[in-house]
C-alpha cells in the first residue's frame, strides 16, 4: 500500500494512486468498450520498428506495454510505474499472458523524474494515454523529456500523447456520469468526474467519484478523490521536446497520423534522440 509521504506516491498523489489502481482496468473498459482506445496500433507499429529494447514510462496496468511486446518480436519491453497498485495490476497482467510473451515484460518502480533504465539503452520510450501530463509544471515536463533522451540509444525514438486542449471545455463542471458498469456480485458501479481550470498553471484538477449499489440498490461503496493533471498547448509541447534534445519532431492530430485539426482529438509527438543508430 502506498504510505503518505512515500516518495514514489508523491509523484502521483495519494488519492490517485491508491484509489485509481485498484479501480482502472473496469473504469476503461466500461469507458471504451475494452482495452483498446484506439492508440494501440500506433503504439505497436512504432514498437514493431523500434529494433531494440523498449520502455514505457506510467505504464499503468501494463495495458499497452503488452501489445507492445507482442507486436515487437524478442525485444525486451520494461513498464517504468510508481504506483505500487497499478504495478500489481501489471503484475497479474503478466500472470495472466502467454508465458513466451510475459517473459520479455516487466514492471519496474520509477518516474518520469528517474526511471530504472541504463543510459543510452532503449530503441523506444513512449508514454501512452497521457502519463506525462501528470507533470504538473514546465520545470517537470523538461526534466521528464531529458530523463527519456538519457535512456535512448542515439537515434532512439520517444513517443508521447496528450489530449490537446479543446477551449470549449476548459472551464468548471459539476460531477458528470463517465461509466456505469456491472459490479461482480450484482449491482452497479457508477464513474462521476467533476473538473475545475487552474488556468494560470494549466492544470486540470479532476474530481473523481464511485458510488457502488448491491443489487438491492444499497450504496455499499462510495470513494472519492482528486488528481490534477497539465495540459499542453501543441507549439509549447514541440519547444519543450526540443529544448530537452530531440531532433526530428513530428506532431499529429491522431493516433493514425492525421495532422492537428480545427476539432482538437489527440496531441500525438514522436521524434529521435540525435545520433546514428548503432549498426545492427
Ligand atoms: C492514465 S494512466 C495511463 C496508464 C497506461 N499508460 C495506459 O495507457 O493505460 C497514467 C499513469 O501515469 C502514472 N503516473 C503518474 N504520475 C507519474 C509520474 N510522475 N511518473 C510516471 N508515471 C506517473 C500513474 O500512476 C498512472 O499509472
């Protein structure tokens, strides 16, 4: 369990860690309808290409990092995690895979801020569904970039995503339903999200809320909880990566490549530590 004051919890926050992994796979499933919110083929096409070792930084339950290692035939796929909820969710993950897969995964205790990964030693570091935009600060998002370049070989390719910011809602909400589900047993779980703009700081603090009914339609759970996330404008994001030491930088709209359009989707960035890959 994570303990206050624990300093890989710290990155993340209490609330989110401890309450959000133990309830992360059902709520994005329900929400998406499986495992897939349409990045995964993105991820596995970049993954297929890497030709060598690879990392995923908050990689959550492992959800992506997975596919990853399926698409990328013998490459090691290490899932850099500091929640030690989601890294036991990863773990069963594992459990669960063909052994022949499971073997070239792991998860590993880290941050953006220090991951577990040798210098120069990945052909890929991604971060998928918006792991980084829990680095609240510009001084963060820097330090988190340069921490990726360190662990690339040279020519290595980083990859991240973010939602890019639709000004349309960018303001207050009360509690909104994002989920209703089945609850093993009987019953219901219900997903209520309620955000409010730090807008000086580009923060989103998100409110988040289960209310779980029996099937008699007692309430036998109700948690709730905060995290605060950054968001991004595009232009900024391209600054940011090319201040910490990336060449190459190419931006998409989409996961299937598309550029940024007037109808904001995703903030999807790939670019290349500098430096010839090593012969093979
Ligand atoms: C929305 S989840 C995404 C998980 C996974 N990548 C996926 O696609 O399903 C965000 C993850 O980022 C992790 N995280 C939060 N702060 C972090 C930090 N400072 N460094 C690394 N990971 C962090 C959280 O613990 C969480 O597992």
């Amino acid at each position: 369990m994570e303990k206050p004051g624990q300093a890989l919890g710290d990155a993340i926050g209490e609330g989110y860690a401890a309450a959000m992994s133990a309830r992360y796979d059902a709520d994005f499933e329900a929400i998406f309808g499986g495992p897939d919110r349409g990045d995964l083929d993105f991820f596995r096409a970049i993954a297929a290409s890497a030709g060598g070792p690879i990392a995923e930084i908050g990689a959550g339950t492992g959800r992506v990092a997975l596919a990853v290692a399926d698409a990328a035939a013998g490459e090691a796929v290490v899932g850099v995690e500091p929640s030690e909820g989601m890294r036991a969710a990863f773990e069963a993950r594992l459990a669960a895979a063909d052994p022949r897969l499971s073997a070239r995964v792991c998860a590993r205790a880290g941050t953006f801020a220090s991951a577990p990964l040798p210098d120069a030693s990945q052909a890929l570091v991604y971060s998928a569904f918006r792991s980084f935009q829990h680095l609240l600060s510009p001084d963060e998002q820097l330090a988190g970039l340069v921490e990726m370049r360190r662990a690339l070989r040279p020519g290595g390719t980083v990859a991240i995503d973010l939602f890019d910011p639709d000004y349309r809602l960018l303001h207050d909400a009360e509690p909104f339903l994002v989920a209703r589900y089945p609850r093993a047993g009987g019953g219901t779980i219900e997903r209520y999200d309620s955000r409010r703009i730090l807008r000086a700081e580009q923060l989103v603090e998100v409110g988040f809320r289960w209310i779980e009914r029996d099937a008699r339609r007692r309430v036998v759970a109700d948690e709730r909880g905060s995290y605060r996330i950054r968001y991004t404008f595009p232009y900024e994001l391209v600054h940011l990566v090319a201040r910490a030491g990336f060449a190459d930088v190419a931006l998409f709209g989409d996961y299937d490549g598309s550029p940024l359009g007037d109808d904001p989707r995703e903030l999807v960035l790939v670019a290349k530590r500098p430096g010839a890959k090593p012969a093979a």
